[in-house]
C-alpha cells in the first residue's frame, strides 16, 4: 500500500469535477478544463486552459502537470513544457499549457479531461562546487552515444 497525503483543494466558481484518480493503481489524477467557451487549437497553436482549481501541497511535495496519453497519441495534444511543476508555495489556479503538434485543429470542450496530476516528493540538494568531477566509462558522450539499439 502506498503512502497517502493530504491534498487541500479549493474550488473556483468555474469548476467542473475535481481531479480524480481513473483507476486504484493510477500514479496521476486527471484534470478537467473548466473553460465556458470552446477552445479551438490551431496547428502549433498553445493555449493556457483553466482547470477551476486551487491547490495546497504539503510541505516537501510539488506536483507534476503531465500531458494524458491518449490525447497525445491520438490527436498530438502535448504540454507546452512537456512536464509542469507545481511548487508547493503557490496559490494560484492551476492552469494547463496545452500545445497542438499535429496538422489538424482540435476543440478543447468544457470538462474534457486534458491533463493528469502526479503528486511527488521533493529532494532538495546541497549545492557543491568541486574542481573535477569522478570520471565515467561513458565521460561526456551524450545525446545518442550509447547507440541506439
């Protein structure tokens, strides 16, 4: 069984539902968007889209706005920043940065799930400023050097 926090939700006035987990072994809840309006996105189009909700995180945990699959896959709806952090110290709605990657516009309607939210832990680190670094077998190779297969 997984630990379990406390996530404070406030709701706003233009709320839909709020977040919910799909199923009993999700990693992320979904987020609704709460826009009246339909947002039509063009091709390479973005769109920050209200979800109706505030959030306070317990100290020590921040949450990850990452994009839901299947409108990736099936319509190239992405995040703008592929991963959001939420910090815990802000108190603001939480919005979601949608961006349209395929050839074809897409309606974001009211209540459509966009998003899912994954609560996690945070590690802070001491910052260390050294002279060299201890040397690897693969050193400074990077962006494909270990092959592809």
């Amino acid at each position: 069984m997984s630990d379990k926090i406390i996530l404070k939700i406030q709701k706003l006035k233009h709320i839909v539902s709020l977040p919910e987990y799909q199923t009993e072994g999700a990693a992320g809840m979904d987020l609704v968007a709460a826009n009246y309006d339909d947002i039509e996105l063009k091709p390479l189009e973005r769109y920050l889209v209200p979800t109706g909700i505030k959030i306070e995180l317990p100290k020590g945990y921040e949450a990850q706005i990452r994009p839901r699959s299947g409108l990736s896959i099936k319509h190239g709806i992405s995040l703008i920043n592929c991963v959001g952090t939420i910090d815990e110290d802000y108190r603001g709605e939480v919005k979601v940065g949608l961006v349209n990657l395929s050839n074809e516009p897409y309606t974001i309607t009211r209540g459509e799930r966009i998003a899912q939210m994954v609560i996690s832990k945070v590690t802070k680190a001491d910052i260390q400023e050294v002279e060299f670094l201890t040397e690897t077998i693969r050193g400074e190779g990077g962006f494909g050097s270990t092959g592809s297969k």
